[in-house]
C-alpha cells in the first residue's frame, strides 16, 4: 500500500491527468486543420475569395498570439486549469460559430475566438503537464501534447473526407439543410465538450495554488500527485522557489530588480520559441502537396501525401517520446538543428539547380524525389526535436515565481514569429524566389544550433523548484 501511495496510484493519476490536458492539444491540431476541407465551401457560401486568403489564416494566427500571452498572465492569477476551461470554452465557441457563420468577416471573428482557444491551450497545457508530472516522467508526459496536435490534425483531414464523402462534396448538403462544410466544424464540438467535462474533475496546479496562498488545498492536490508522506516537503519547496518577499506572481517579474532588465533566461524562452518558426516548418508544410504534384503525382493522391507525413511526424515524436527524459532535451534540440540544416540545403540546392515553366513554376524532374525525400526528412527532425522539445522546456524552464508570465511573453513570441513566416512567404517567393527562401529557413536551422549550445540550460530530471533562471555557461 505504502509503493501504491507514493509511486503507482499517483502516478496513474498525474497520467490520467495529463491525458486530459492533452485534449487541448488535440484541438489545437484539429482547429488547425479542419480549414483546409472547408475553402471552396467558404468561398461559395460567401460569393468571396477572401477566407481563404494568406490575410485570414494570419489573422487566426494572431489570436492565437493573443490567446497564447493573455492566457500566460491570466493563469498567474486565476489558475491552469481555469485558463484550460477557457480554452474549452473558446473552442466550442468557434466550432458552433464557424458553422453558423453567414459571411466572411463573421467567420474571421469566429476563427479569430478559436485562434484564442488555441493559443492558450498551446502555452497552458504543457505548463499544466510540467506542473503536475514528476521530474522523472515530466518530458515524455508533457511531449505527449505533440502527440495530440499530430492526431488531431490528422483527425480533422479524416473527417473532413468522411464528412465530404458522405455529402458528394463539401459544397453539398448534408443533414438538417445545411452543407457539408459546416458540418466540418460543428464535428469539433465532440472533442471540446469532452475536453470542457474533462476539466472539472481535474485538481489546479499545486504550484499555482501555493503561489496563490492556497496551501492547504496545495497539501492535497500533492497528496494525490506524489503521496502523503512527500506533500508537505513538497509545498515547503515550493514556496521557498517563490519570491522571497512571497508575493504573488505578476509581469514584472520578468525583470531583474537588480540591474533593471528583463531575466536571461526570458531571453532564451523567446529565442526557443521564435527559433521553432523561423525554420520555416509551416511553410513546408504548406507546400509539400505542390511538391509532390511537382514530381508527378496527382491531386487525388494528397490525401495519401497527408498520411505519408503524418506517420512520419508521429515517428518522429515517438522516438522523442522514449528518449527526451533518457537522453536529454539538449541533445535532442541540436540533432534536430544539425538534420533540418541539412535537409533545408538539400531543398535549396535543388530548386536552384531546377528549371522553370513559362508561368514560373520549377520543373524539378528527377531531382524532385531528392527533394521530397528532403522535405520528409526535415519533418521527421522538426518532430524529433523542436516540435515537442521546445513546448516542454518553455513549460519547465522557468522558475515558478516567473513561469506564467514567462510563458505569456514566450507564447506572443511563437505565434508572432508563425505570423510573420506566413504572411511574409509569399512576398519572399516573389522576390528572392523558392531556393532563397529555404535558404534562409536553413539559415536559422544552422544559428539555432549555437544558441541551443551556447544559451540553454539542460532540464532533464531537474526539478521545478530548482530551476534558478540562469543561462548555459558555456
């Protein structure tokens, strides 16, 4: 009874737990991908080209932004798990709204509300995760989220097939005289009102709770987490880790009093979290179909294309999954650096090696399979590394008198670094043209190394209340 107390029962329960904020992450792949069956639906219904512009996927991408830093602040005064409600909420919202919409400028203002949604479940599920999971498991358990986001996305391509199949097309209409397209939307409002019930049998994070002055209830939560006879000493940590003058977390913390500038290690989050986007991963996403069609295949065969690089992606992320708390996250970022480096320049040395149709387009001929075979092996080692890594060391990083207000600013950094990469791709093509975009994609691959080596601490193993906020040394 006594190993049940302190290692298995607790340790079903931080699994159990986790599982539940990992529906976050699943809908934020979801919400990600559901769009992309639903275009031709949008343009008809609205008689407009607009919703499926670049300027609209940016401006969820921007409430995305919001969400991420609002929810960061917010969840230092009003907790993890009631930020993760918000979110549910937010979901919902724009999954009934998004169906319901009647023109283009609602359905932005709905996707936008969603973008919200995903923003905070972004930064609050794997801060929630750090938070709860034992320093031993705490890697895997919060990688899982990477997980999620991949199953999810796939999950609305597969819906959406479903969905269109069942209807002829997404144009046509489905059930209750309205169109398959809205139904690709409505279909999310399953997993977020799961995730909505979900949440209230699930404790607040014990380190927001002490921070908050909530000790006894702390006591508890850690009771359940870890076990009675380590609850105490445990929450003693915790507070100690905090302010010396015990206040409660606030924005400004992010500054050192001492010399009057923002921490080192704030620092080092926004780099983490903007180094994962200026790698260009979205934008070879993007155009990966193109590619392949490049190389001969049809359009019919995308959906193929689709699953191809979801195994890949979830590959990837399986083998993090086993060895981030083995080997390290270090390790696992620079090898991730060194193959997407090197995958970009294989891409980038056949695009400029390749020849071009009268309306522009490359003809990658032979060198097209190279290419792809290129693309596919940057997707494996952006999953293999900065895919997950990164999310889970801006959850754990952090001291806890910092973490949430870390995490808000790191979290506008991402989103923000995803905005600019998106609508800036299609004015880079034009200008410096497909090899000098991936060119600098590859770049930032490159530099990404030296700042992982140069600036990042290793977290393996550490525990929340030792993380002292100081960069690498060497």
């Amino acid at each position: 009874m006594k190993r049940r107390d302190s290692e298995q029962g607790s340790f079903l329960f931080v699994v159990a737990i986790s599982c539940v904020a990992t529906i976050g992450g699943f809908l934020f792949g979801f919400d990600s991908g559901v769009i992309n069956g639903t275009v031709k639906g949008l343009q008809l219904a609205f008689e407009s080209d607009s919703v499926g512009s670049g300027f609209n996927v940016a401006s969820m991408l921007l409430g995305c932004a919001g969400g991420a830093f609002f929810a960061g602040t917010l969840a230092d005064k009003y907790g993890r798990r009631t930020l993760l409600i918000v979110a549910a909420v937010l979901f919902i919202i724009s999954a009934w709204g998004s169906g319901i919409a009647t023109s283009s400028v609602e359905f932005v203002i709905y996707r936008i509300i969603g973008g919200l949604g995903v923003g905070a479940a972004s930064v609050m599920a794997p801060a929630y995760i750090s938070e709860i999971a034992p320093a031993k498991y705490r890697g895997t358990l919060a990688s899982v989220q990477q997980v999620a986001i991949l199953f999810g996305l796939t999950m609305a391509f597969f819906s959406n097939y479903l969905i269109a199949d069942l209807a002829g097309s997404a144009t046509e209409i489905l059930w209750l005289g309205s169109e398959a397209w809205r139904w690709m939307f409505w279909i999310e409002l399953i997993p977020a009102v799961i995730f909505f019930v979900a949440l209230m049998f699930i404790p607040e994070s014990p380190r927001y709770l002490v921070a908050a002055g909530k000790r006894e209830i702390a006591i508890d939560v850690l009771a359940r987490l870890y076990g009675k006879n380590s609850a105490g000493l445990k929450a003693d940590n915790i507070e100690n880790s905090l302010g010396k003058d015990r206040h409660k977390p606030k924005l400004s913390d992010l500054v050192d009093k001492n010399i009057a500038k923002i921490r080192p290690i704030v620092w080092v989050g926004i780099g983490l979290a903007v180094f994962q986007q200026l790698v260009g991963i979205n934008v070879v996403f993007y155009y990966g179909a193109v590619l392949w069609q490049a190389v001969g295949f049809s359009e019919a065969d995308s959906l193929m294309i689709n699953v191809i690089g979801g195994v890949v992606s979830l590959s990837a992320v399986a083998i993090a999954l086993v060895s981030i708390d083995k080997i390290g996250r270090k390790p696992l970022l620079v090898t991730g650096s060194i193959g997407m480096a090197v995958a970009l320049s294989i891409m980038v040395y056949v695009f400029a090696n390749s020849g071009v149709d009268l309306s522009g387009n490359l003809i990658l001929g032979s060198s097209g399979i190279v290419a792809l075979l290129a693309a596919n092996a940057f997707i494996f080692f952006f999953n293999l590394s900065w895919g997950p890594v990164m999310w889970v060391m801006l959850g754990e990083m952090f001291p806890n008198q910092i973490r949430g207000s870390a995490l808000a600013v790191a979290g506008l950094a991402q989103w923000g670094a995803n905005f600019l990469v998106t609508i800036t791709f299609p004015i880079l093509l034009g200008s410096i043209g497909l090899a000098g975009v991936y060119g600098f994609y590859s770049f930032f691959a490159l530099i990404s190394v030296f700042f992982v080596l140069r600036f990042v601490n290793e977290t393996k193993g550490v525990e929340l209340e030792d993380m002292q906020g100081y960069i690498a040394a060497n």
